[in-house]
C-alpha cells in the first residue's frame, strides 16, 4: 500500500509504542557492539543500575530479555511456577484478559473473575478470590497496573495488603508495561514478586526489550517447584549483573539505546518525569470533560498518567475517526480493544511528550471529533491549556511514591 508522506511531522499518540527522542535513534543506530566484550558489558551494568530503582528495587533483581512485554509475562511464570498451579488473574481490561489466556495456554489453572473494567481491580475481588484457598492452591496473583486497554490504574499496595491481611502465599506478579517511567512502581515495597515491564512506552524505545524485577522469594518458589525455564530462565540473565554479558546473544542495541533513554530520565529527574505525566493525564482529562466525551475510567482517582480512554457515544464509528485523524492530522491514536473495540479512543499521554505537542494532539482531536460527525462542545483545548499554565502549577495527585523509587 502507498501511504502518501504528509509535510510537518507524524503524531505517534498511541499508548505505547511511544515517540521515541532522536537521541535514541541515533544510539540505535550506532555499530552493533560486541555483545560479551568489555565496553557492552560496561553499559549493561550501568542501564541494570539506572533500571533497578524505577522498578523499586536492586540492580541484581532486574532481568532484560529480547521480547515484547508478553514474553515477561511468559517469563514470569515459567520461572516460578510448574504448569498445572493455579494463578488468580482477575480480568478489567484486554491486558488482564490477555496475560489470563496466556497461563490458560501454558498449562496453568487459571482462576479468572471478570471484574468491572472501568475501575480498579478490586482488593476485595482478590481477598473474595483467596479467602476459601486455606491450602495454599494458588499459587501466585496476576494483576495488571495500568490497564492500557481502559486507562484504569490498579492500587498495587491494597492488593499486597489483602494477600497479607489473609496470610496468603501467592506470588504477587504484577504487568507495569505501561505504568513503569510513568509513575512510581515500587517492586520491593510493594511486596511484589515480579514486575514486568517493556521498553515501547514510558522508557522511550521501539518495541523489543522485556524488563523485568524478581523477588527472592518468587526465585526460592521456582527452584521449590523445580521448573524448567529454558530461554525464560532468569537465574543467567539477572547474573548479567557480575558479568556484564547474557546467555543468549542479548538486543544489544535496544539495550545501548536504553542507556540513552535511561539518560534523559534521570537527567529530568524521576520525579520531574512522573509530575509531567500526571500533569498532561489532567491536562486530557480537562480537554475530555469540556468536549463533554466520558471516560472509560469512571473514578477520578484511578484514571492513568499515562493515557486517556475516551468513550465514544453510541453511533459514532471509531474506526473512521481514526483514520480521519491519521489521514487529516496524521495523528495516530488507539482504538477501543477487547469489549470496548469500536466504542473508545486511546489518547497515549506518556514517553517523551511537551506540553505543545499534547495540545497539537488535544487540537487534532478537536476539529477531527466534529468533522468525522460527532458532535462535541468546543472549549477542549481552551482546558488543556488551563491545566498546562505553568504560572499555576496544579497540585499533583499521585499517591506518595515508595521508599525505594525516586522521589518526587
Ligand atoms: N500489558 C500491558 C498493560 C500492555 O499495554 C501491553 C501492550 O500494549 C502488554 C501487556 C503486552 O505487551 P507487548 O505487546 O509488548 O507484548
């Protein structure tokens, strides 16, 4: 098919994969090093150090594989558990619909209550789930925490507090794909046993790295149940730590490029990084209540940092927008997935974004939205600016970040 190239520039407003800074490019485009000499192994130690605390935890807890961030999922249970177990995996969203289907596949026994999918998973859904298990059968809780298909955050600390409130055993395994670099995700306060993440959203890099965090005690249960991980098993990744290098030839430029993404993160500061994404996320979600368009996320507090999901009104054909934008504004948004396919746009908010291109964004939408039929208030992007001024600086409503990340 020829697409024909518009002059200006292309608006990549997915939810992840995200812009990705020409600084980034160029690192990508640098020689292929090589992947078990001295100057890789170098940089592989310092991107383990500079990861480690935006997952909340040590360098030695961090696993890179050459996968998307379903491979994480994969990885995370075929290291620590033994087909046949059984996982609670509470679906809100295609996300944890997905990584469901997923254990389902392997071999596992999946125990999967559908839960409302315009809110938070619920601790109660989980302590409901895990209060009659007083054997111990499941044998670790999969939640996702930032649901990318709704823009629903999940409150990670309440499910750790109902595991522990019951004197549960489950592994706590928790999909930060698109949360981690966006906000806090505190592997080690949290109490989680492992984090999986990916390269393509907050951490600014094309599609093709999984990273991970591992807890002790998610290592002690798959050495407990004696599984075999193959090219999952983490025990020589996370050694890449000591020596620098990987079993398996690594995604070596991915993993340069990160040391340059990794850059530019702690050179705005973490914490810098976080207040901008909860300060666009209001920004969208100003410019979302003056079209008068609901969002997916029905409680204010729970709506993500890192995208906003629209709800589009009955008639209006989601598809067809979408495509006006692209081919009017080439702005690229996300659709609805799972049961909201046809019926939510996905504005992504998260990676490398400024304030101007948000609102080019947030303006796109706004002449696109009546132009493609539907019709919606003006005054959008009037809002987005309002919560943009930078001489009033708005207050922000992430929770506290944990101990062991960042602070704000
Ligand atoms: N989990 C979440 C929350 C996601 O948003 C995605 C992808 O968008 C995935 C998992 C799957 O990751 P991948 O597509 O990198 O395999």
């Amino acid at each position: 098919m020829h697409v024909t190239r518009q002059p200006g520039r292309s608006y990549l407003q997915l939810p992840g994969p995200t812009n990705v800074p020409a600084e980034v490019l160029a690192a990508l485009a640098a020689p292929t090093l090589d992947h078990r000499g001295e100057r890789f192994a170098a940089i592989v130690q310092s991107v383990l150090t500079d990861l480690a605390p935006l997952l909340g935890t040590r360098p030695g807890q961090v696993a890179l594989y050459a996968s998307s961030g379903t491979g994480g999922w994969e990885a995370a249970l075929a290291n620590s558990i033994a087909p046949g177990a059984t996982v609670l995996a509470p679906v809100a969203g295609f996300f944890s619909s997905r990584w469901a289907k997923l254990a389902e596949r392997l071999g596992y026994e999946v125990l999967a209550p559908e839960c409302d999918w315009r809110r938070a998973v619920s601790a109660d859904v989980i302590a409901d789930a895990l209060a009659s298990d007083t054997s111990g059968e499941v044998a670790a809780v999969l939640v996702v925490h930032n649901e990318t298909s709704t823009a629903v955050t999940t409150d990670i600390k309440a499910i750790r507090a109902a595991l522990d409130r019951l004197g549960h055993p489950a592994l706590l395994f928790v999909d930060a794909v698109s949360s981690a670099a966006t906000r806090p995700v505190c592997h080690d306060e949290w109490g989680v046993d492992v984090t999986v993440t990916a390269s393509q959203k907050g951490f600014m890099l094309p599609p093709g790295l999984a990273i991970m965090a591992v807890s002790e005690k998610a290592i002690a249960a798959g050495w407990a149940a004696g599984v075999v991980a193959g090219y999952w098993d983490w025990a020589p990744v996370l050694a890449a730590v000591e020596s620098g290098s990987f079993p398996s030839t690594p995604a070596s430029n991915m993993i340069v490029a990160l040391r340059v993404a990794l850059d530019r993160i702690w050179d705005e500061g973490p914490g810098a990084v976080f207040a901008r994404h909860a300060r666009h996320a209001r920004a969208a979600q100003a410019a979302a209540e003056a079209w008068g368009l609901e969002q997916v996320a029905t409680n204010p507090p729970e709506r993500s940092v890192a995208l906003t999901a629209l709800l589009l009104p009955d008639g209006a054909n989601e598809l067809s927008l979408r495509r006006y934008l692209e081919a009017t504004y080439d702005l690229t948004l996300g659709g609805g997935l799972g049961q909201l396919t046809g019926r939510c746009l996905r504005v992504g908010h998260l990676g490398d974004l400024d304030d101007l291109t948000l609102i080019a964004v947030l303006a796109g939408l706004e002449m696109g939205l009546p132009a493609a039929g539907l019709a919606v208030e003006r005054g959008g992007v009037e809002a987005a600016m309002a919560q943009l001024d930078t001489r009033t600086p708005t207050p922000l409503t992430l929770a506290p970040p944990c101990d062991s990340a960042p602070t704000l």
